[in-house]
C-alpha cells in the first residue's frame, strides 16, 4: 500500500529507535479531512482546495497556515495526534526559514514518540533502563556493545533536540547551578518555576490523555 506521496506505508511494527514516519502514513483519507475541515461549508473553497491538492500534492495543505489554525480550533477534527504535530513542527520551522520536509517529520516523530510514557528517558521502545541525565549516557558509551552504543548515541541527539527545542527555560535556569547540563548533574532537586510552567503547557497539549507522569518535561 501506497501514501499519498507515492512512498510505501509504514508497516505496523515496534521499532527499536524513532524513525520519521509521519509523512510516509500520510493518506488521500487524510488530505481529504483536511480538505473538509479547511473548507466547512463554503462548496467553492472546497473544490480549489482540492484541485490544489490533486495538482501540488499534500504539501499544499500540510504547509498551509489556514489548516495550522483549524487542526488547533475546530472541534470535528479527527487527525491524528501525530498529523497534528507534524503539521505544528513543519509550519514552526518554516516561519524560521528551514524549509525540509524531511527535518520536520523526524522532529515531529520525536516530539510524538518523547509524549508516550517514559520513552523520552530510554534509549528505545524495549528498554527498561532510564537515563534522565546526558552525562550518564556518556558514561556507558565507552562499556556498551556496537548495537547498545548506536543507540546511546541516536538517543543523546533526540534527547539533546527535544530539552533543547521544548524546554530551553529549563536549561537555562538551571544553568547558575551546574557547569552544564549535558555533562554535570544539577544540584536541585526538582525543575525551577519557569521550567515547572513549561511541563505544564506541554502536558496540556500532549497526545495522550496519561496522567503527568509522561515523559514530556524535564525532571
């Protein structure tokens, strides 16, 4: 089976590390939501959104502010969480002049695998060993196994990436305390005031409906 952009579907499979998916599970069922959700109940909107659709491509509507706005606004929506947050990442890093498709679904792929339980804090899906701390990763790198060590190192980058992109309040907060975050562990207990408020915002607009024990803020 075939995405709207001519690429095969994913299979349904647990993978060991996150992979940018979401654009390849994108489909002409979906392009046609969005195409509904856009127009609502004006016919002649509707058709030139869809003839832009069948002559640009999906792009045309996953790049479209408008579509931004209704995934955020209307109430009959029935996206996934993941389109959502593709949509979200790829409009962010185009208002910050990085146009890549493909940096925007692997972005938005950790964004969406970081809000399922502890992911966030384990190096892939069947690990049972958590790292809350860069350093600590560091340290195993130099006694772990080839397989073991590639993922160390694919989880530093994603997890680097996201308490960078979602929480730099956090870090910096903690800064005064530590010689940085990546190699010293900080010398509180618990995240800052303005780090606190950031978690909050985060798990209000996460994917999942779990309790705040997700692993989508810093501890």
């Amino acid at each position: 089976m075939y995405n709207f952009f001519g690429c095969p579907m994913p299979r349904s499979r647990s993978d060991r590390m996150i992979l940018p998916t979401i654009r390849a599970s994108f489909g002409r069922r979906d392009a046609l939501h969005l195409v509904d959700l856009l127009a609502r109940n004006d016919p002649e909107l509707r058709d030139a959104a869809r003839a832009r659709l069948e002559q640009d491509g999906p792009d045309s509507l996953l790049d479209d502010p408008r579509v931004r706005n209704t995934l955020l606004t209307d109430p009959d929506v029935a996206a996934s969480p993941a389109l959502v947050f593709y949509v979200l990442v790829r409009q962010a890093l185009l208002e910050g002049g990085i146009d890549s498709a493909a940096t925007a679904d692997f972005v938005a792929s950790v964004v969406v695998a970081f809000a399922r339980t502890e992911r966030a804090y384990r190096i892939s899906e069947d690990s049972e060993q958590e790292f809350h701390y860069l350093v600590d990763m560091v340290q195993q790198l130099g006694e772990a196994e080839e397989q073991r060590a590639f993922l160390l190192r694919a989880h530093l980058g994603n997890f680097s990436l996201w308490l960078a992109g979602l929480f730099p309040d956090f870090l910096e907060a903690r800064r005064p305390s530590t010689t940085t975050i990546a190699w010293g562990r900080p010398d509180t207990a618990s995240p800052p005031r303005r780090g606190r408020r950031r978690r909050s915002v985060w798990i209000s607009c996460s994917a999942t409906s779990r309790a705040p024990s997700l692993a989508c803020a810093p501890r």
